[in-house]
C-alpha cells in the first residue's frame, strides 16, 4: 500500500487530472469563475473606506495624520 504512496512520480501521473477534467468543455468555465471571485475579491476589498478610491474625500484627518503630514514653510526670496 505504502509502496504505491512512496513511488508517486508527479511528472508522470499529472496527465490524468486531464482524463477528468475535458479541457475543451471546461477551460473557459473555469476562466469564467476566476474573473467573477477576482471581481468578488476587488469589490470587497474596494467597499471598504481605507481602501476606496475616494478615501480623501470622505475621511477626515485626525491628529496622527495632520502631525505625520509634513510642515510646509514660505522662504523669503
């Protein structure tokens, strides 16, 4: 039993996953169900507001952000 575990050799069996999965019937299923949970991962990620495109516009600075932000001085010429 342990003989077949230890003797696996992934270069030559990894064709068989192919004998169950049919390419030409389900390569572009899979490529549709990729795109929709990276599209489910990017809007999930882009709902939350320190991650939004427009998080300037709807946060307010705090303390932390306004003593980190640095000074701007006016040199006299």
């Amino acid at each position: 039993m342990f003989q077949k575990v230890f003797n696996y050799k992934p270069a030559e069996h990894d064709y068989r996953i192919w004998l169950v999965i049919n390419p030409a019937v389900w390569l572009i299923p899979i490529f549709a169900l990729v795109l929709l949970v990276a599209l489910a991962v990017h809007a999930m990620v882009f709902a939350m507001p320190e991650y939004s495109w427009s998080k300037a516009d709807g946060m307010e600075p705090t303390v932390q952000t306004i003593a980190a932000a640095p000074t701007q001085t006016q040199t006299a010429q």
